[in-house]
C-alpha cells in the first residue's frame, strides 16, 4: 500500500514526483556520469522486459535525468503494474484548497505527465526513475505515466472543511460515527488481552464525559487503560485530575495552544 500524508502546503505536484534540479546541475559540473539504478523489483511486463535498452545509454554525456527524478505516492500508484495498488490519500482536508480539484483529471485519466522528462524525451526517451516504494525503480516513457489497472484510492478526511461538488460525485463516501460502548470494549481487549470486562466501569464514564464536552477521541480512552495497567490506581489523590488532564476535549487545546478539532472521522472512496 502506498500512503500520502497530506500536510498544508501539499500539492498536485507534491503527490506526483520531485525532481532535483539543483542536484543535477552540481553533477553536470565535470563529475563522471553515474550507474544507471538497478531496476526495482515492480519492473515485469507491464514496464517492457528487463532486457530492453535503457534510452538513457544513447543520450547526451552527463548525468541522467533519471537520477534525480522520484515520483511520488500518486504516481508510483498510475505505473503500469498488473494489479490495481492501493493509494491511501490521507486527511485530505488539510491540503490547498485547489488540490481537490487538481486531482480530478489525474483520478479521471489514470495517468500524469513529468514537464522535465518531457522535455528531456528526445534525448533520453525511457528514463528510469526511482518509485515511492523503497528502493523501488520504474522506466518512464516520453515522460508519461498510465495505469493499466486503476488503483484503489482511500481518501480520509477530519471534516475540517468541505469539498468541491464535482470532486464528491466521484467518490462513495462514508461516515464513521464515534465507537459504541461494545466497540470500545473490542478495542480495549485487542490492545491490553482485557477479557474479564475490568475496565467496563471506565468506559461508561468515558462516554459520559464525551457526551457532556463534545466528543472525545478514542485514543484518550487508550491512554487511560494504558495507564490503569501501569498500576494507577483509582484511589490515588491524584487520578481524578490525571482523568481531567487525559479527558479535556481537543477542541479547548492545551497550555501550549489549541489542539486540533473533535469530529467524526469521513472516509471517502
């Protein structure tokens, strides 16, 4: 699976390659031309048999653009592989605005297009390019990615803001609601093999105390149990604020700022 963690200043471009144009210029500055990279283990079929020379061989002397070429989760995820990836597009709410919309095409084609490699296609027609994978290699055609099967795309989102309407028709989104007491009860079990319900008494109060503020999120309950099996104790003079300290609603923040906001958590498809 391939994640892209979505930050402010993420970009159309950020998800698609990174091309190190100042690198490349120190190694044009006299130094020998480099190896050509290993190919990856993704490198089959559908990427033109191994054998196949590497257009980079008959190009200009110098170093290869290839080398200083990575494609990003997006990218990495439209190569032509035999099987669909899966691209896991996270917290896409928190991106520049325009990148829904940026995306649209690129989803819609199932393919992208590096401006450099382009450019650089008459010289070095199949280029080489090192992938999101690690240690993964790819050959790029004329500068082009396409898929040959579609990936599997997951998008999640906070609900910080809403998207465009054309990009929500091309999604089948889905709305997880805060866990129920039985699901926190699976959870607690899965993490510390709770399976004599002793912490049944402290999720009860949890969900009170969300319900009273707000919403809390599930990993301060974690935190407590965590705690509880670290021999806090209940009777220590100490516990309830520890509880006051764990249990504060994000959306107040701390004494260092404020946190981020409470919410149900949408995932859209």
């Amino acid at each position: 699976m391939l994640r892209w963690g979505i930050a402010s200043r993420s970009t159309l471009r950020s998800g698609l390659y990174e091309y190190d144009a100042i690198g490349r210029a120190r190694a044009s500055l006299g130094h020998p031309r480099p190896a050509a990279p290993a190919p990856g283990p993704d490198v089959g079929p559908a990427f033109g048999s191994p054998g196949e020379p590497n257009g980079e061989t008959s190009g200009p002397r110098g170093p290869r653009i290839g080398d200083f070429v990575r494609l990003g989760p997006l990218s990495t995820a439209l190569l032509p592989c035999e099987l669909p990836r899966v691209l896991l597009i996270d917290e896409l709410d928190k991106s520049d605005i325009d990148l829904p919309n940026d995306l649209l095409h690129v989803l819609e084609s199932g393919s992208c297009a590096s401006p450099e490699l382009v450019r650089a296609r008459h010289q070095e027609g199949r280029v080489l390019v090192f992938t999101d994978d690690p240690g993964g290699t790819a050959p790029v055609r004329d500068g082009r990615v396409r898929c040959l099967a579609f990936p599997f795309v997951v998008i999640t989102s906070n609900g910080v803001r809403q998207f465009p309407a054309a990009f929500l028709r091309r999604c089948v989104r889905l709305d997880v609601s805060p866990p129920r007491e039985d699901q926190l009860t699976a959870m607690i079990a899965a993490h510390f093999r709770d399976q004599d319900g002793r912490h049944t008494a402290m999720i009860q109060a949890f969900l009170e105390r969300s319900r009273e503020s707000g919403g809390l999120a599930t990993d301060q309950l974690l935190n407590t149990v965590y705690l509880r099996t670290a021999d806090a104790r209940d009777d220590d003079e100490t516990w309830c604020e520890l509880l006051d300290a764990l249990w504060r609603p994000l959306s107040q923040g701390t004494r260092s700022g404020a946190g981020p906001p409470t919410g149900k958590r949408r995932h859209e498809t």
